[in-house]
C-alpha cells in the first residue's frame, strides 16, 4: 500500500492525466494507509491507517489537504479522530432506508421509527466499499467486493434490489475503490504494488 494521494485531471475522462502526488507522512515518521476520502470546498479528507512507523497507531487517523489549487496540493495535517458507530461507518441512507454492510449481504432496513428489516441481499463476497449513485432518474448502488468485481444494483424498490451491472476489474487487478461523478464511476484498481485508475 502506498502513502500517497494522487492527484489526477479529468476534464476529458476519455484521457485522465497524473498532475500530482502527495506523500501522507506524519512529522514523527509513521504514514498513513488511506482507507476512504471525502472532498469538502477546498479539503480533501482522507481517512486511514498507520502502516509504516512506531508506535502503531490503534484507531483511525485522518489527514486534511489543502486542494484549492490542485497542482499545487499539500498535506495540511494528520490527526487522531474520535471512534464512530460501527454501523454507520458501514452504511448510507436513501428515502428513508438504510443500506448496510453486513460482511456478504447487503442489508435494507427502514431507517425511520420503528426500524425494520426489508431486504437481505447475499453478494457472495465481502463487501469492501458502498457508494451511491442519484445522477439517474432511478437511484443505483456500487458495491465494491473483496473478490475484485464491483456490482452495480438498483435500489428503486428497496425490497427487491435488482443487480443490473457487473464491473469487472482489469486481468490481474482488484477493484479497491468506486467513485461516481455525473455519468462517471472512477475505479481505482492495484495489482501488488501497481496501482491503476479506470473509468466507465
């Protein structure tokens, strides 16, 4: 796993250009393994864990960078973050349900008082990562699996999902994480240590 966030231009998806990477490097020597990344305004947060470096660091930490100019990105900081409910971290809410990671399933569960279960979706892998895609008339969700194939479901009617994609990652590579944008799902994909960006 590599300690960095690259910084890639995609204006014309049809020809992604590498325009930056930035080290996430803490002062005392330890970096950080980036798990998840969120883009507010000018910040990017990335969220992770420590693999280099002692002592290890037990939860989870999250560095800031200042993007506002992305040629020039830098790391701002690297910080503890205060534990979080284990379901929440698994999950993302819709109209009023609940889409929930539980290791093979995909579970549906009314969000609203009183909560209860729709839907258990079996995916026959673990899930690794959930993302939620409202650019369409019908809402879909990307599930991202520990197999390496990313499965595209419509979650119209939430008790009855409906699998209508397959994304299948490169020969020799697993899909590690889907972000969509527009009518974009951009997969980062790695292959031992060569890591690659594809987008459908």
């Amino acid at each position: 796993w590599l300690a960095q966030v690259a910084v890639i231009e995609v204006t014309d998806p049809s020809n992604p250009v590498l325009i930056r990477t930035v080290d996430l490097v803490h002062e005392d020597g330890g970096a950080l393994r980036p798990l998840d990344l969120d883009a507010v305004g000018g910040k990017l947060f990335v969220s992770g864990t420590r693999i280099l470096g002692a002592p290890p660091w037990e939860d989870y930490h999250e560095a800031i960078l200042d993007i506002s100019d992305p040629p020039n990105a830098r790391l701002e900081s690297i910080t503890q973050v205060p534990p979080a409910d284990p379901i929440l971290e698994r999950s993302l809410v819709l109209r009023g349900h609940m889409y929930v990671n539980e290791g093979k399933s995909l579970v549906v569960v009314r969000a609203a008082a009183p909560t209860r279960l729709v839907k258990r979706h079996p995916l026959g892998s673990e899930i690794v990562q959930l993302e939620l895609d409202q650019n369409w008339y019908v809402p879909h969700l990307f599930v991202v699996l520990q197999s390496g194939a990313i499965k595209v479901l419509d979650i119209a009617r939430p008790s009855a999902l409906a699998e209508v994609a397959s994304l299948a990652p490169s020969p020799g590579y697993t899909a590690r994480q889907v972000k969509v944008l527009k009518d974009r799902a951009y997969v980062t994909e790695s292959s031992g240590s060569s890591w690659r960006l594809r987008i459908f």
